[in-house]
C-alpha cells in the first residue's frame, strides 16, 4: 500500500509541475505575440492551467484531510480495567469520534453491577493519570487502550468475567 501511496504522490507532484509549467509558457509566448486575438487566446488558457493546478490542489488537499477524519473517526480505543495481575476487558469499545471522559464514564456506567441499581466507583477515574491518559489517547493515532487501576473491591463490582491475565 505505501508503494501505491508513494507512486500517487510521483503523479500528483507530475500534475501540478506540467500544469504550472503549460502556464507558464503559455503567459510567456502570449507576451511576446502580436495578433491581439491569438495573444488574448494564448493568455486566457495560461491563466485557466494555472486555475486547474490551484484548484487541483486544493480540491486534493480537501479530500486528503476529509479521509484522514473519517479514519480517525473509526479507530477503536479498548477500556481494560485491571487489579494486579487480573485484567477485564470492559464491553465498551468506544470510536476515537465518540472518546471523551463523560461519554467513557457513561458507557462504563451502562454494565451490569453485581449490586442491582448501585452506580459504579472507580477511584482511578478522580485522579490526574486518568485525566492525563485521556488526553494521551485523544491526541495520539490509530487504535488505543484505556487501562483503569482499580483495587480488589472495584475489580469485583461489575457482572462480567475477567480476560486471561497477560
């Protein structure tokens, strides 16, 4: 894939150097000619080469930045809460789209407590590392993990069955 990504990039610098190029000519020899009509033509499609290479790019850029969105978009980023060596994976994959700290503690506040109707504590998510991980994991890249440090009692409070321990 990055070869067919770098062979684009070959094509689309080939575009805008032949565009900008035919521009140029074109304002060049409409200079220099003497016929008004032929001079007027010759420097009409000069200015239109370089309008397509502007618009090129631009157009180019839009649709660039339009992809990168809607893949970060769709990243996923796992919640793992974890007391010594036991980790439980939490049925709440978010989208990186949807990643804040209200919409991860009200997905986490949706599973099933082994206490019907009791709310959930997790003292970890009161803490500046929580609030510095959730920042780390808004501003990086592709595919993340949220690990919550919990104690024994935490740990046990929800009705799921923990992952095996890594």
């Amino acid at each position: 894939m990055k070869l067919d990504q770098r062979m684009l990039k070959k094509y689309e610098i080939a575009v805008y150097v032949i565009l900008l190029l035919l521009a140029a000519l074109l304002g060049f020899i409409g200079h220099h000619l003497t016929h008004d009509t032929i001079k007027s033509i010759t420097l009409n499609l000069s200015s239109e080469f370089l309008a397509v290479a502007l618009l090129f790019f631009f157009l180019n850029r839009f649709f660039m930045s339009a992809d990168r969105e809607d893949s970060a978009r769709e990243q996923k980023i796992a919640v793992t809460l974890t007391c010594g060596g036991k980790r439980l994976e939490l049925p709440v994959e978010l989208r990186r789209s949807e990643f804040s700290r209200a919409e991860l503690l009200g997905r986490i506040g949706m599973l099933p407590m082994k206490e019907k109707g009791k709310r959930f504590s997790l003292n970890y998510t009161n803490s500046t590392e929580f609030l510095r991980q959730l920042n780390q994991i808004a501003d990086s890249d592709g595919d993340a993990a949220m690990t919550i440090s919990c104690d024994e009692q935490e740990f046990n409070q929800f009705e799921l069955k923990p992952a095996r321990s890594r």
